[in-house]
C-alpha cells in the first residue's frame, strides 16, 4: 500500500509519501552489475480489468478505482488476480475484486467481489498456493473518520487495521470465512511455503517496519517475526526462497534504492537491511523465484516519486548479480499545466505457468482533481 503516513494513516498512491521511522542498523552500497546476459521476452499483453467509472465523486462509482493486483496459479491449472477498489482509495466502500483466467491469461473473466467488510476498506489481497490448497490474504480496517463512530480510537486508522486469512480447497470456486491472523499489521505481496513446509507471509506496520508472519502448522496459527527497518522505513516487503535455502525479502523505502535482507533460519531473524544499487521508486517491488531456481525483480526503477517504467530483471546467482531489464509497460510522466498529476504503471506481482512462462500484473493509475482511476494489466513473459 502506498503510505500517508502523517497522523498515522495510509493510501497507497505516490504523491506526498513521509517516511517516518528512523533506524537501525544497514549496510549501504552492494554493488549490482548485470552480469547475466539473460533478457526475459514480452509474448502478449493484456487487459484484466478496465475501470468502469472515473469520478471520485459520484455517488455510483463503484469500481473505478482499482489497484494493488496479486496473481496466483491454482491448483486446477486457472489462474486467479485479485486488487482492491473502490471510488477512490480508502473509501468505506472499498472492495477486494477477483478475475479468473482458464487460458493461461490471455483472457480473463468478469470480476466479482472476493471480499466485503461492510464499512470498512478492504485492501492488498495476498496468495499462498499450497499444494491443493490456496490460502487468501487481505488486510481491512477503517482510514476514513467521517461518516462519525463512536469508538474512533480503536475503529479508525492504524489501531483499526487487521490481516486476515482466508482458505480455498477448491481452485477459488469457494472460500472459508475471513479469520483475523495479525492485529495493526499490513499485508501486500504473496506469501511463500518454505521447502521445509512452514508458510511465511511478508507483513509490515505503520510507521514502516517489516517483518513475516509464519505458520508452522498449515495455516491455523501465525506468529510474528522480525523488525526490519531502514533509515527510510521498510514497507511492503516481497520474498521468496533462494536456492541455498536462505530467504530473501526487497522491501519498500523512501531513498530512491532497493533494499534487501537475508534470514537464514526459516524467517526467524534478519540481517541488517543492504541497500543496493538499483534504482527504486518508493513503491512496491517483486521478487520471485522460478521453479528452476533463477529469480526475476519486478520493480519500479526510477527514482524514488516516479511510478514509470515497470522493469523486470532476472538472476542466476540468486540475487548476487542481475541481469539487464526489460520494461514491461511505461506511462507518461505529467508535466506543468496538465490535468493528471500522477500516472503511475506500478505494484507488479507474479505467477509462473507451467511451462515455465510467467504472467506478470500491475496497475496502471490516473489521477487528477477531477478523475482518479486504475485499470488492472497483465503480460506474459519468456525467460529464456
């Protein structure tokens, strides 16, 4: 999620962004030269969702404001992208939508809704694909005051804030009831089961702090570990499992760099956050692992308030070095005197087919005074 972080509350667009943590240990300046020659291929593009509205005033815009896609492949070979929306983001009336493709994304569905706190905003859907089952994260809580609550300490902002859980044992076609797993915590990208079969979620708090939630028993209890921090907070953490074992978690900051942190027992401790020497926008970034053991970085890199070009780069040393990157989609960057003054192509996430291509989300953002919409996009990639 984008962060508003002034007065303890959130939205998930680019403009405007404070980092209010300060410290902790780092290390700054690994060096990232392209060693790999591997260039990953665009093989088509498509639309998952198209905002059906634009006016963040009108009282029938439902869905037209629509970011923070996840993606994941399900057991019965469908894949499932799910994103918030709403009129505008962090309205009460905010949603979590769903899209299914069964020809390996070259078309997708209707969306419906997956999820609906009534009164509160529903955000950042999140996927763990285990086995045969797919378990389904969300955070929901309340940003907005008005209309007026009671009990405002607790109901709104921060303190109001849950990560929830929710499990399919059927491909998607149904889902358990929402259970609350962690209490003032936020999810974004998809969670991982480690090869030693534990479930590790990627979560962080307001002020910027990351961390994982980890179940050791399939999903029923989760714990909380780790507090990762930079000098330009740490949030909306990605991770995956490097070939050693090891784990691997990009994190989100507000210096314009990728940061990066290495636990060598399972999620239970971090190394001092490094910062490297890519460029990154303050924003949410991907990493994955392919199941041949390379890795692919989806990110924003530019500098730090600027949401385009969306880039993709491959390792074959597990992160050690990348390769160059291929710009998957890019958006016009507003000038003085034009009416949209944020554009943004950007919170990119992954799923790998089986034949070893990969589909690749992201939302593409326009926002003015007047009109504030996101449409939800898709391409399939080759890594050769």
């Amino acid at each position: 999620m984008s962060e508003l972080l002034a007065a303890g509350k959130k939205t998930r667009t680019g403009v405007g962004l404070v980092a209010l943590v300060f410290i902790a240990c780092f290390v700054a300046g690994k060096p990232v030269e392209a060693q790999d020659t591997t260039v990953p291929r665009i093989l088509s593009k498509n639309v998952v969702y198209l905002h059906p509205s634009s006016d963040p005033y009108d009282c029938n815009d439902h869905y037209g404001f629509n970011h923070a896609p996840s993606i994941v492949l399900l057991p019965d070979g469908r894949l499932l992208v799910a994103w918030f929306s709403g009129p505008f983001e962090a309205s009460v009336n905010q949603v979590i939508l769903g899209s299914y493709s069964s020809d390996q994304g070259a078309t997708w569905g209707p969306a419906s809704v997956l999820q609906d706190f009534p009164r509160k905003s529903d955000f950042d859907p999140a996927f763990i694909a285990d086995g045969v089952r797919t378990l389904f994260f969300f955070s929901a809580g309340r940003e907005n005051r008005y209309p007026p609550i009671h009990d405002e300490k607790h109901q709104v902002g921060v303190a109001s804030f849950k990560t929830y859980c929710r499990i399919s044992e059927d491909s998607g076609k149904t889902w358990s009831d929402a259970r609350a797993i962690g209490d003032k915590v936020y999810c974004r990208s998809n969670g991982i089961r480690l090869l030693s079969d534990e479930l590790l979620l990627p979560i962080y708090e307001v002020p910027l702090v990351a961390g994982v939630l980890k179940s050791t028993d399939n999903g029923v209890t989760w714990k909380r570990y780790g507090v990762i921090t930079t000098p330009n907070g740490a949030g909306e953490p990605s991770l995956t499992q490097l070939k050693s074992g090891d784990i691997l978690m990009v994190l989100r900051t507000g210096d314009g760099f990728l940061w990066e942190t290495i636990s060598r027992d399972k999620g239970k401790t971090w190394s001092a956050p490094l910062r490297t020497n890519i460029a990154a926008a303050e924003t949410s970034h991907n990493v994955f692992r392919l199941s041949d053991g390379r890795l692919l970085l989806t990110l924003n890199e530019t500098s730090r308030k600027v949401r385009t070009p969306l880039n993709m780069r491959v390792s074959t040393d597990d992160g050690k070095t990348w390769g160059e990157p291929l710009k998957l989609t890019e958006v016009a960057i507003p000038h003085d005197g034009d009416s949209d003054w944020d554009r943004e192509v950007t919170y990119p996430s992954v799923a790998e087919l089986k034949d070893g291509t990969v589909i690749v989300v992201w939302a593409r953002l326009i926002i003015s005074d007047t009109e504030q919409y996101g449409d939800i996009e898709s391409a399939r990639v080759q890594v050769h």
